[in-house]
C-alpha cells in the first residue's frame, strides 16, 4: 500500500497507476483525497516480463529498477518460476529487505568459521539497534560450543524466506558483512574525530 499527500489545485486530475509492470493478477486501487475515496478493480492477464526479471521498470522513487529488484522489494512470487529465479529473488530480497546488522548477525550465526574472524575484529558497541546489541553480545562472547549455537541453526534452517546459501556462501557473506561494519565503525570515528 502506498500512502500519500499531494496538495493539488482545484479541478479535474488524472492519476496513473503503472501496472503495465505488475504480475497478472487482481487489483485493487483504493485512491483516497480529502472529503472521499474512490476504488477500482484492475485485472492484468499478462506482463512484459522474460522470466529471468531483468527488464527495466519504473520504481517506486520514479527512477528505473529491474523487475528483480522490483519483486524482491514486494516479495511477489510469479506464478511462473523457475527455481533459479527463486533463487535469486530471495537473495536480492535478503539483502533489500534486511539491513547490514540483521543480516551480519544471521551470516554470523551461519557460520563459526566467520564467527571466529569477528571476534577478533568487533565488538558489541559495533551494533546500534538495542535488540542486535543483545544478539551480538551473545555471538561474539558466548562459549561457541554451547548447545544453543546449533539450536539457532537449526531454526533457521526452518526459515524458508532466508536464501538457499551453502556453507561457503554463508561465511562469504559474513565476512563482507563484518567488513562493512567495521568500516562504517571506521567512518564514524572520522566523522566524530574532526
């Protein structure tokens, strides 16, 4: 749902609705305004769309975006999806929908090699959301050992919306992650040094 507030002269307007991008389906414009509402049922029979998700469409900023970054950004699954294009758009959706912390503490859990890399080169205070705080304080000092390492593993194994990473994968990822935080770490420290 996107909600919106344009102040607009009086009189007649057009809006448009760029659903010549958007998977088959029904739809439902709902375009509110002060004093009312009006509603519309669209159905789209077909799209433009090579399966592989890499034309170009507009964004929601107005700028162009790939259908892939698009879907990712919906988690619309098509109908009509090959497994690699799963595959992908889970991963793109990972790393769109999850931001660098979230994302660094669950490759962190994935992977014990990357976990011991990132004890030597972060510290709790490397987190700024109080929740990831807590979490990364429990990664990065706990006994790696402790039975609750593979219980965090197994659980999410039962994430079905996380990408299919192999082991390599995962600790690839981690250590980019953990490379991004510390030179944001890094940044800040510029920022506040001068």
């Amino acid at each position: 749902m996107i909600n919106a507030l344009v102040l607009v002269p009086a009189g007649a307007h057009t809006v448009e609705w760029a659903g010549r991008s958007a998977s088959p389906g029904v739809y439902l414009l709902d375009y509110r305004y002060p004093g009312g509402h009006q509603m519309r049922r669209v159905v789209r029979l077909r799209t433009g769309s090579n399966g592989l998700g890499d034309h170009q469409v507009k964004g929601a900023s107005g700028g162009m975006e790939t259908q892939l970054a698009r879907d990712a950004r919906r988690m619309r699954l098509p109908a009509q999806m090959s497994p690699e294009y799963r595959d992908l758009l889970l991963r793109t959706r990972w790393r769109h929908k999850n931001g660098l912390e979230a994302r660094a503490l669950v490759a962190l859990a994935r992977s014990p090699q990357a976990l011991a890399v990132a004890r030597e080169k972060l510290g709790p205070a490397d987190f700024q959301t109080a929740a990831y705080l807590v979490a990364a304080t429990f990664l990065l000092r706990a006994d790696p050992e402790l039975p609750a390492f593979e219980a965090i593993r197994d659980e999410l194994d039962e994430r079905p919306y996380l990408p299919a990473f192999t082991p390599d994968e995962w600790e690839a990822e981690a250590l980019d992650l953990v490379n991004r935080l510390v030179q944001r770490r890094e940044r800040w420290a510029g920022r506040h040094a001068r």
